[in-house]
C-alpha cells in the first residue's frame, strides 16, 4: 500500500509518500480501504518529534480515517452491527495517512446518512476529544456558558457546534476579526479576538460579571492565570494542549475560594475500552445531530494524500478554519 512516511524529524518536506506492507486486521479489529484521512496538530508534533508513538501504534501519522471495511474479525465487527462494504470513520492511534488502516472495531462509527467520506474523515479525532474533555470530563451542561479557546480550529468548530447544539451559551476567542465572524457563523453567541481584547476581561463582560462555567484550553502557559479569573463559582478549566508552554503560575487562592476544577487528558494512549465508550456516547447523542444537520463538518481544505506536506505547511500557517483533509484515488 501507499503510505505517507516521516522520513526525519523536521519541516512539513520530511514527509514523503512511500510504500508499506499491507496491513492486517486482528482480533477485535478491521481492515479499512480509506478514502480520506483527517490532518490533525497531533500529527505536526509527531512529525517534528514532540509527540512519541504510543507502544504498538503504527508509526505512520494520521488519527483518523474514513472509508469501507474490506476484512475484520467476523464476530467483532457482527456484534458491533458492521460487515464487509460498509462505510466507517474510525478513531485510530496511528496509520492514518494510507490507502489501507487497521482499526479496533470499537473506535469505529458509521459514516453519518448525507456525509461523504471527506466530511466523515474530518470528524473521529475531533468529536472523541470534545465529548471526552467538554462532556465526559467536565460535565458542561445546557444553560452553562463554555469558553472556547482558538474557535477556527478543527477542535474550536466542532466544540461550538457541539456545545450550541446541546444547549449551552457559547464564547469562542480567534486570532483575528474574519475568524471571529467564522465562529459566529457557526452558532457562537459571542466571538473575542484575542489579539486586540483580553479574553479574560471580555468573558467577565459578556456574563455580567458572573465568568464562564466551562474553559476549553489548547494553550495552556501564560492563559491559565486569566483563565482561572474568568471562571465562575464551581467553574471548570480542561486544557487538551499547551501551545503556549507547559509552565503556568495563577492565583490558587481563587481557586478555593471559587471551588475550580483544573484538569486535562490527553486521548491517544488511551485503551481502546476507554475510547469505545466514547464512540458508542457519540453514535447516541452526537450523530443524531450530524444527520439532521444541527452540527456539520468544517472542510477548508483537501489535498491528495502526496502532497501532505503542503497540508502539513497549511495548518502550521494557522490560517485554516475548521478541517484538513487528505484525499486517496
């Protein structure tokens, strides 16, 4: 099969398009011809060497995939309700970027009625993560009001659209005035610009002093200590990533006395028990909601899979909005 490899460490041109022995399925787990892979930040830091393989996963990128099942364990893929020929997305831990991917069948959903692959692609990676840390995690609830950090990210669209769609007011920060009117138009109630306003005292407006209950954070660093000011009483800070550093120093003070919660996870290593519950919690209170179109996918681009490098280039220019997609004849 055709593969994207990382030849080395470095810039988005160490990716390459070579050839790989085809994979086979194994117990609990099936073969998928792909049609589509998901371009996702996790797959830029595995390429310049700040995300390690999980033991056992393939070290091809690539978290997520859609396309048909072509072989699997037969009595697996029966009692998850699949068989040969039908049209998946899957949740994988690597091996993405192939013509060809093995999956655990529990990390597998069907493709939503009215999607095609590109759009079904787009969504494994970015919906298990936004219902494990917004909802599963953090338990925002409808009536709540969720802060979303860097809302024209494949994250950012998917947690606005999620967040609206099950009731909850939504704040969403950008790094400029078209992507703040991106979030809008996507359903948040209100959009701040971050390089111009400070988010923390724009969020405290917006409630009427009352701050957020829910801050969805990819930053982490220096946001922290505005983060912890901007929450409500009982309020609940998940960070996913920290693009700006590791290191945070803020208030704990105001963490007793508002009751906070801070927390975080990271959804790779995971076993696959863990990440199946997720895709049955989806198929139950999500997909209903792609299918009627109260949540759609955000495409901004697609590449073939040979030049994932210029993907690769795209979304470290952070100039996307919603997701990209890479594309196998």
């Amino acid at each position: 099969m055709k593969a994207v490899e990382i030849t080395s460490y470095g810039p988005p041109d160490v990716l390459r398009l070579g050839e790989r022995p085809d994979p086979v399925a194994g117990a609990g787990e099936l073969l998928i011809r792909v049609a589509a892979s998901g371009v996702n930040r996790p797959d830029v830091l595995q390429r310049t060497g700040n995300y390690p393989v999980p033991p056992g996963a393939s070290d091809i990128p690539g978290l997520e995939v859609a396309g048909e099942i072509i072989a699997g364990d037969a009595a697996a893929m029966a009692a998850a309700g699949f068989k040969v020929g039908d049209r998946v997305c899957a949740l994988v831990a690597g091996g993405g970027y192939a013509e060809l991917c093995v999956a655990p069948v529990g990390q597998c959903l069907p493709v939503p009625n009215g999607l095609g692959d590109v759009e079904a692609a787009s969504l494994p990676e970015t919906f298990f993560t936004v219902w494990t840390n917004v909802f599963d995690r953090v338990r925002l609830q409808a009536g709540e009001t969720l802060l979303v950090q860097g809302g024209t990210s494949g994250i950012g669209v998917t947690a606005i659209q999620m967040a609206k769609a099950l009731g909850a007011t939504v704040i969403a920060t950008a790094g400029s005035d078209e992507k703040c009117q991106a979030c809008l138009e996507l359903g948040a109630d209100h959009a701040i610009n971050y390089k111009t306003q400070d988010f923390a005292v724009e969020a405290k407006k917006l409630t009427d002093g009352k701050g957020v209950d829910v801050i969805l954070d990819m930053v982490a660093g220096s946001y922290v200590a505005r983060e912890v000011e901007c929450l409500a009483e009982d309020g609940r800070l998940v960070i996913i990533a920290v693009q700006g550093g590791i290191k945070a120093e803020f208030n704990a003070g105001m963490v007793l006395r508002k009751r906070l919660v801070i927390t975080g996870s990271t959804l790779r290593p995971r076993p696959v028990a863990f990440k199946a519950a997720i895709a049955r919690s989806l198929e139950k209170n999500v997909w209903p909601l792609v299918e009627r179109g109260a949540i759609k996918p955000v495409i901004y681009k697609t590449f073939p899979a040979a030049q994932a490098a210029q993907a690769h280039a795209l979304m470290e220019s952070n100039q996307h909005i919603g997701k990209i997609v890479l594309t196998w004849s």
